[in-house]
C-alpha cells in the first residue's frame, strides 16, 4: 500500500513539473496597436504648492496686541519723565533704562518671529516708538543730548524701523520712520533759523523713503513723506525765517518733481498703474502743493505765479504721455491730472493770468471749441471730464455776468456778446445733433440759446412792443424750423419761449405802458400763441427724442 501511495505522489509531481515548464516556455505576444489609434494621456495636474499655514490673527488678538503696545509704550515713557519725582533713578539711567527697554522689545521680536510673525511685529514697534521717547527726552527734558545727536539718534532709529519693515514684511515700520524722521526737527526745535539745511534733511529723507516705497512696494510710505515734508517744511520756514522763500520755492518745485516721478516709476515698476481708489490719497498732495506754492509766489513772484502753475501742469501732462507707452487703461491717473488741470486752468489762468474784459470773449471761443471737441473727440470729453466742466463753469460765469449787466462796460465789444453766446449756444446745439453721448447736454445748449436771445433783445431794444415782437418771432421760428428738421426736442423748447413771453406782457407790458402798447403786445402773444398751436400739431405727432442713458 505505501509503494502504491509513493508512486501516486512522484505521478502527481511529474505532471506539475511538466505544467510549470510548459509555462515558462510560453511567450505572451503583445498586441499590435494601430499607427492610427491615438492613445490619451492623461493631462498632469499641477503640483500645488505647500506653503505653512498662516497663523490666525482674530480681532480680539489685534485689539490685545495694540493695547500691549499703548501699556508698554506709557511705561517707558513714565520711565522717562516721571520717575526722576520719586528720587530712585537720576536722568541719565531713566533715558537708558527706556532706551534698553526698547532695545528689548525689538530683540524679542526677533525672537518670536519664527513662531508668530505677524503678533511678533507688535514687540519691535512698540520698542521703536520707545527708541524715539528716549531720544526726544534726553534732548528736549534732560539736556543730555544736544540737537546734533538727536537728530543723528533719530536718523539711526528710522534706519533701525526700515531693516525691520524689510525683516517682519510689514508697513507700519516705514511710516513710523517717516513719522519720526520729519516730526524730530520740530520736537527737537532744530533748522528753526537754517531753513537751507532743513530742505537739505528732508529731501535727503524724502529721496530715501521714494527708493524704499520702490522697493517694498508701498504707495504709502512715499505719500506720507510727501505729506509731512511739504506742510512741515512750509510751516517750519515761514514762522522761522519768511525771507527765505527762494529757497522754498525750490524745495517746494524739488518735491513735487520728486513725487510725480516716484508715482510714475512705481507704476513702472510693479506693473501696477494708478487705480481709481488711489485718486483720494494722490489728489489732496497736488492740491496742497498747488496753494502753498501759489500763495508763496503770489506774495513774492506775483508775476510768475500762474506760469509756474501751468509749468506744473504741463509736468503731468509730459509724465502721463510717458506712461501711456507702458498701459493702456491709465483712467485714474489721467482723472488725478485733469483735476489738477481744472484748478490751475480755472484759478491760475482765467482768474489770475486773463485780464478781466478778455474773459467773456475766452469764454465764447471755448464754448465752440468744447462742442466742436465734443462732434469730433466725444471720448475725450468724457476722459477729461474735470476740464470740460471746468470750461462749463467759466461759461456760465461769464454768461451770468452778462445777463446781469455787471461791470459789462469795461468789455470790447460787450453789447454784442450776448448774442454772440446765443450763436454759439445754437452752433453747439446743432453740432451735438446725432451724438447720443452728448444727448443730456444738447438741451441745455438750446435753453440757454433762447434766453440769451431773448435777454440780448431786452438790452438792446428800449420798446417793450419791439421786444415781445422778437420774442414771438423766436417762438415761431423755433417751431418752423423743428418741424421742417422734424427734431420734437427743438419744437418743445417754443414753449419755454412761448412761456416766459406770456409772463412777460401779462406782468411788465400790460402795467406802466401806453394803450397802444399794451394792445400790440396782446396782438402779438396771441397771434404768436396761435400759430404756434398750429404749428406744434405736427410736433406732437413726432418721436420723441432719444436721450442716452
């Protein structure tokens, strides 16, 4: 029996060993794919990068990080002025003892910054304001500086605060620099009679702070510079040492160039143009500019003020054609430039530069040339909108001035011009015919026509008969005219005229005057109100006029 087992087993043996070597000998032949068949690979997804984690900072962490500053910062500066009362501490030791304290705070920040950079900013700031106290009390307090070494000290902190905005990435180091270094002259009362070397100290800060703003990429930091440096400068030199206003006049020219062409090459740089939201921080430092230097020429260089401020104009103008090689979209920059153009055309140049009997004339040229611009450049009227109301205003100014009949004597040619205006009104009106962007626009043209019309006849005319027969005759015209043009918004202002001249004679013509006027007058309303029924029959059967929107 155990023969018979064997023999089975060593059977079944050689029957596997003939399966695996007929196994190992066969050969799986892969199969042939066709030159035609397009095999998809599947597209890679990118890689995201893994970046750590930012550590949450909630408001209740801002509001205890500030609140850690103001104690920190109100202990040092009890240190420095307060504890000299108690008798434990002489002057010296208070000033180093805050001096280290905040020399510490920056060294913890440093410290903790690995694990919290954000909340570890707050330590180094607060240190750097404290760095400020004690310099400001050892000179201003102690004496035991002198305005030399402050100033240095001051210089050597706002260094201090740049290497940290660069080293904690974050803005309010740069500006507390700037605070401190054009806040320090007038804590520490020094360049109070040397002018000179204060525009050398702040345009020496102000080139430094536009290369930081540069650099880090902070419109900030070149912007409050400019700020303080202009008011500071201009306050510090008028009450320190007014006969030196050249010098002001250059400091003054120095940093508007230098703030106009930072703005610019920040743009340049980063590849970011002015947007929209940056018109409220970049418009009030031209404007102050504008008046600090207007008012400093005015009451040295009366002569030059307003060619000086159209040089300054013309600055932007040649910086913003510069920069339309570098983008396209430039809307808030040229919106910047043309307000500033607005001011120096409506102040330096119609009030200041034109003498008073040419301004009604100017006016007339550039209401012709405004609706001229506006038949052939409309999207210039609307890219420069500061100009063109500017030039609205100045129009109605003078229109106004000779409605009114105020100091008109001393103008060439003054009795004409009311007529002449209502020429250009109407030559407006009509070149504005067709223009839907201009659509809002076109009836105000043509109401002011009419009234300049009608109130050039009252001038000129001396009898009331002769006045109505003008004022019917413009109605009348109005509506012949709308109808054979079939323009329903001509025919509907007839009736403003037809209006004023009803008020006209049942107020004025019919009260004071000879039988025989009062007659004619009525003859003529109501014969004028009659036709001018017919004739508006066929103006209310027209469309009505398409406005934009």
């Amino acid at each position: 029996m155990m023969e018979e087992f064997e023999a089975r087993i060593k059977a079944i043996e050689d029957r596997l060993r003939t399966v695996e070597e007929t196994l190992k000998t066969r050969q799986t032949v892969p199969r042939p794919v066709s030159s035609s068949v397009v095999i998809p690979h599947p597209t890679p997804q990118p890689i995201r990068a893994i970046t750590p984690a930012a550590t949450p900072t909630t408001g209740a962490t801002e509001i205890l990080g500030w609140g850690s500053v103001a104690a920190l910062i109100l202990a040092a500066s009890y240190v420095i002025r307060l504890a000299v009362s108690v008798g434990w501490l002489t002057p010296v030791r208070q000033v180093v003892l805050a001096a280290l304290f905040g020399a510490t705070l920056i060294g913890i920040g440093f410290g903790l910054k690995e694990k919290n950079p954000r909340y570890a900013s707050f330590l180094p700031g607060a240190g750097l304001v404290i760095l400020f106290l004690s310099d400001y009390g050892g000179h201003l307090y102690y004496n035991l500086l002198t305005p030399i070494e402050a100033i240095v000290g001051i210089m050597l902190i706002c260094s201090a605060a740049l290497i940290l905005g660069r080293f904690f990435n974050g803005e309010l180091y740069p500006l507390v620099a700037v605070i401190g270094s054009y806040s320090s002259p007038v804590l520490l009362k020094t360049f109070q009679q040397d002018p000179f070397d204060l525009s050398i100290y702040f345009s020496a800060w102000s080139l430094l702070y536009c290369w930081y703003a540069i650099k880090v990429g902070l419109r900030r930091v070149y912007l409050l510079a400019a700020y303080l440096a202009l008011i500071i400068f201009d306050n510090a030199w008028r009450s320190g040492n007014p006969e030196y206003w050249e010098g002001a006049i250059t400091f003054q020219l120095v940093q508007f160039c230098l703030f106009s062409a930072t703005t610019a090459y920040f743009s340049v740089v980063h590849k970011v143009p002015l947007e929209m939201r940056s018109v409220k921080s970049h418009l009030p430092i031209l404007i102050i500019f504008y008046f600090l230097q207007y008012t400093t020429l005015l009451q040295h260089l009366p002569a030059w003020a307003p060619w000086i401020a159209c040089w300054s104009f013309a600055v932007l103008l040649g910086i913003y054609a510069l920069m339309k090689a570098y983008f396209a979209q430039m809307g808030a920059s040229r919106f910047i430039i043309a307000i500033y153009g607005a001011v120096v055309m409506f102040h330096a140049v119609y009030l200041e530069l034109l003498p008073d009997q040419t301004r009604p004339w100017v006016s007339l040229g550039l209401i012709l040339a405004i609706a001229l611009l506006a038949r052939t450049r409309t999207e210039h009227i609307f890219n420069w909108s500061p100009l063109f109301f500017t030039a609205i205003i100045v129009f109605v100014i003078s229109d106004g001035r000779l409605f009114l009949s105020w100091e008109t004597h001393e103008i060439p040619g003054h009795k004409i011009l009311l007529p002449l205006y209502a020429v250009a009104l109407y030559v407006g009106y009509s070149l504005l015919q067709g223009q839907l962007e201009m659509a809002p626009f076109s009836p105000w043209l043509l109401y002011m026509g009419h009234a300049n019309t009608m109130v050039a006849a009252s001038q000129l005319l001396h009898g009331r008969l002769a006045i109505s027969l003008i004022w019917g005759v413009l109605a009348v015209a109005t509506l012949l005219i709308a109808t054979q043009i079939s323009n329903k918004g001509l025919g509907q202002s007839a009736l403003f005229v037809f209006a004023a001249f009803a008020i006209k004679v049942w107020l004025f013509d019919l009260s004071g005057t000879d039988p025989l006027v009062r007659i004619g007058c009525l003859l003529v309303l109501g014969t004028s109100l009659y036709v001018g029924g017919l004739l508006y029959q066929k103006i209310d059967k027209l469309p009505n006029p398409t406005v934009s929107n």
